[in-house]
C-alpha cells in the first residue's frame, strides 16, 4: 500500500468524479469499455480480477483505487480502478491525466 498525498488524493478524487457509463445489459467482457477512456461502471468480478493481479500486478494501490498498467515503462498511461459503496469502475487516463498522475504519485522512476 502506497502512502497517500493530498496532491494524489485531490487527483484521484477529480478524475473518479462525474457520470459513469453503466454496465450494459448482458455485457459478458467490459475490456472495450475499460480501455476505451471513457468512466465504465463494470462488475465486481472484473474489479475483483484486476485487483487481484490476474492480468498482471497492480502498480499502486490504495483503500478505495488501484491502478494497472500492462506497460513495462513508467510513462505509458494506465487505467485506474476505484470502488465507491457497492459499485465498481474503471477509466484509462489519457497521457496528459496520466503525467499529471505520475507527478501526484512522485513517482520517478522509468520503469514498473
């Protein structure tokens, strides 16, 4: 678990805001909607399976939001996850919100 930063936290708290798209009727695989940049309410079971490391290590985590990134390199954007009560999303950041994460998050390091 990652200390938090009020910096972080600020971000974090800005970019999780605002209207989600909901889970689609009989949607079997949210990844379009995941990777797609857009705010994608998904399942606990798709949360659950990211946060879990199987598609690969979350590479920050904290109570509420993680991220993940199947990047080998720092400055490729990657997708936060967060959980709000009983409801599950994701958005990949775009590369101008994920510098402005990287800087939040101090991370300075080129590699994960």
């Amino acid at each position: 678990m990652q200390k938090s930063n009020q910096r972080l936290d600020t971000f974090i708290s800005e970019i999780t805001s605002g209207e989600a798209a909901p889970i689609p009727p009989g949607e079997k695989d949210a990844e379009d909607r995941i990777w797609s940049g857009a705010t994608a309410e998904i399942n606990e079971a798709t949360y659950s399976f990211y946060a879990k490391g199987n598609a690969g290590a979350p590479k920050m985590m904290q109570d509420h939001w993680f991220i993940y990134s199947n990047e080998k390199v720092v400055d490729q954007p990657g997708i936060v996850f967060w959980q709000n009560g009983d409801q599950y999303f994701a958005r990949r950041l775009d590369q101008d919100q994920w510098e402005k994460f990287i800087k939040a998050a101090k991370i300075i390091k080129k590699f994960w």
